[in-house]
C-alpha cells in the first residue's frame, strides 16, 4: 500500500479528531497524551510529540513501520511509541490505542486505588476489569514492560502516577473505553464523597447477563467481578450485598489492599501454630 491512500487519509483525519475530542474533554492537558492507528501489519500512524493534540491537521501525523522507524511525517512520533508497539506487537485484535491523563481516572491512578467496575451497569457489561499497572517512567522500555503483563486480556489499563491506556478495535472504540472510565472514575470518587459506592449484588449481575443478550456470560462478569480487585470476591462470595460498601473493609483506602480472607486465613495458621505448641 502507499503512504497516502483514502484509507491513510481517514486514518490520520480521525486521529486529528479524537485529538480534537479529548483535549475538549479535558482528558489531555498542554501537549499530554498520544494516538495511534495500525494502518497494516507493517505500518501504524501516530501523533507527533511536542505539540497539543487538540489542534492537529491530517499532515501532522506520523507514519512509522513496527519498529518505530520513521516512513513518512517532518516530525518526532510520540516518546510513548514503544507503549503502542507493545500492544500491537501483544494483541492482534487491536486497531488503535489511545493514551491519555484524565483528570478522574489519573486521579485514583495516582491515589494507586484501581477502579471498581462493578458498580455501573454500563461498565460491567462493556469493559472487561480495569488493573493498575505499576509505576515506570513515561516513555520508557520499562513503562512498555509494566503494561505488557496486564494486556492480553484488558481494554483498559491505569498507569500508576500517571494516566490512562484504552485500546480498540478501531480508534473511536478505544476512544469510548476512556470515556467510559473516565466517566465511571469521576462517578466512584462522588459515590466515596457521599459515603461509599454499593457495588451491584449477585443477582443485579446475573439480570445484567441476561439482558446483554449472551454478549458477556455470568461467569464472565464472575471473572471481571473477581479481577477487579477492589472488592475483591468472586459473584458467587455473595459480592456485593447490598449493604456491602467498597472500600468499608478492604482497607483499601491509600492505595493499601488488605482482603480480609487472607487475613483470617493468616490468623487461622497463626492460631493453628500455637496450638500445636
Ligand atoms: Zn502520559
């Protein structure tokens, strides 16, 4: 294929517009944040660095092959290229990625309290669970190999003291999926400030089931329910009675997780050792 086609075209015109979208939302501030479309198995677009990315015209884009080599643009790609190369070198399935410092979702990223998914309807049935990547530097080997682990599985991924990556189909979906969490990271922080989130009971997350119309299984919600690591227990643990608040007995609170089963099952060898003499 040619560096310009139609389809290089659109491409870089949609990257200019996502730029556009999250700089407006706030999710980007001064010249934060990166793009990027996989044009083929060779060759990604992806914006430049340095330069807002509220304000890019279609020419401003990058072209490079998958080894971040330059093919085509008068500027440097992204510092954080190496972040998009591994998720396309890990994920096949994967069309664009998009990384951005929303102000809501940075924020728990930098308290390091992951996301509870559990607690939208929204989120539980479109987002699979949302783990916090350990702190690396930004545009850093090591900010690639922190994420990398975290992947395989997950469309979204918090950054430690950083940001956020989403990942897609095509550049709009991941756009959406940091939509949807920044919006569910602002929700939660306000759930906290009136006295606690309540996450969806065992029975709300089967209803949800069903309506998905076999989009995502029970066990599949189990699954996100029980990697979700906030509150920590699998559907069928009784997640999420009703009178259950995240965060009341977790300890989650300053980004320290102590999961109460695993305390008691330590006081239990504990007490067994002393019997034992
Ligand atoms: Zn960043």
């Amino acid at each position: 294929m040619a560096i310009t086609s139609p389809q290089v075209h659109i491409a870089r015109t949609q990257i200019c517009e996502i730029g556009r979208r999250m700089y407006a939302k706030g999710f980007i501030a001064s010249n934060d944040g990166n793009i990027s479309i996989k044009i083929d198995n060779r060759r990604l677009l992806i914006t430049p660095a340095g330069v807002s990315k509220g304000f890019l015209e279609p020419d401003d884009i990058i072209m490079c092959d998958m080894s971040g080599e330059v093919i085509a643009g008068t500027s440097k790609p992204s510092s954080e290229i190496k972040l998009h190369l591994e998720v396309y070198r890990k994920r096949d399935d994967v069309g664009a990625v998009v990384h951005a410092h929303p102000p809501y979702a940075t924020g728990f990223a930098v308290a390091r309290i992951p996301l509870t998914i559990c607690i939208l309807p929204e989120v539980v049935i479109s987002i699979g669970s949302i783990p916090l990547a350990s702190y690396a530097t930004p545009s850093t080997d090591e900010l690639a190999e922190v994420v990398s682990p975290h992947l395989e599985k997950n469309n979204a991924i918090l950054l430690a003291n950083h940001g956020t990556l989403t990942i897609g189909e095509d550049v709009f979906e991941a756009y959406y999926v940091l939509e949807r969490i920044e919006h569910l990271a602002k929700v939660s922080l306000i759930a906290r400030q009136l006295g606690g989130a309540r996450p969806l009971g065992e029975e709300e997350l089967k209803k949800l089931a069903e309506v998905s119309g076999g989009t995502v299984e029970v066990g599949e919600i189990e699954k996100r329910c029980s990697n979700c690591g906030v509150c920590g227990k699998p559907v069928n643990n009784k997640l999420g009675s009703q009178d259950t608040k995240v965060g009341d007995n977790q300890g989650e609170r300053n980004g320290l997780k102590v999961d109460n089963n695993v305390i008691s099952s330590i006081v239990d060898d504990v007490v067994k050792k002393i019997a034992e003499g």
